[in-house]
C-alpha cells in the first residue's frame, strides 16, 4: 500500500470535511451542549446544568448572515428570549393555572417572532 496516496487521499477527506457547513455545526452545537453539561456536573450544581445545556446549545445553533454588529443582536435577543421563558417558568412553576397562561402567551409571541423576522423567527419561537 502505497502510504504517499493514502496521507494525500486523508489530506483532501479531511480539507473537503472542513468545509463542510454540516460538520462545524454538529461540532459547535456538541460543544455548546456538553460543556456546560461538563462544567456544572464537576461544579456540583445538578439539574441547573440542563437547562444551561439547552440554552447554550440553542444559542450555538443559531446561523445568523449579516453584519456581525446584526449577528450580535441577533443572538442577543435570542440569549434574552430563553432567559426570560425560564425565569417566567420558574416563576409561574407553583400555580399551574399561570403556568398554562405563560405557555399560551409563549405561543403567541412564538408566531409573533416568526412575522418579525422570517429567518431567525422560528427558531427563536421554537427556543422560547
């Protein structure tokens, strides 16, 4: 076996797999997910490290095009959308009457997103 055509033929897999928009964000949203999974389980917080998991991960997620001065906003807004679902969660937890009140009104404004903005809407209605 000729190991000059195998090291070229690994070379231009793993050039072509880099480029690949598929792999960086199974990479980026593997990171975002399982290192504050990570770091909160060696810190000994518990189940708060969940709902960090998901929050970041959905931040890493999101593609955002445009200027970066957009891009900031963008996940910024989608940052201050989880933050405060889960504060209205926690919130509302003990009275399950409020609870199904918020979630409808989270649904509302799920469609509400989708109007303001046709490509970052969903995902952002999705995550709140």
């Amino acid at each position: 076996m000729n190991t000059a055509r195998l090291s070229a033929g690994t070379e231009k897999l793993l050039q072509r797999e880099s480029l690949n928009p598929a792999l960086t964000r199974a990479l980026r949203g593997m990171t975002a997910f399982v290192a504050p999974l990570v770091i909160c389980q060696l810190a000994g917080v518990g189940a708060d490290a969940c709902f960090a998991a998901i929050g970041a991960q959905v931040v890493a997620l999101t593609d955002v095009r445009g200027a970066y001065r957009f891009r900031l906003v963008v996940l910024l807004v989608v940052t201050a959308v989880i933050t405060l679902a889960t504060l209205l969660g926690s919130l509302t937890e003990p009275h399950a009457t409020a609870a199904v009140l918020a979630i409808g009104g989270l649904a509302l404004l799920s469609g509400l997103w989708r109007h303001l903005s046709w490509d970052y809407g969903p995902g952002l209605g999705v995550a709140s």
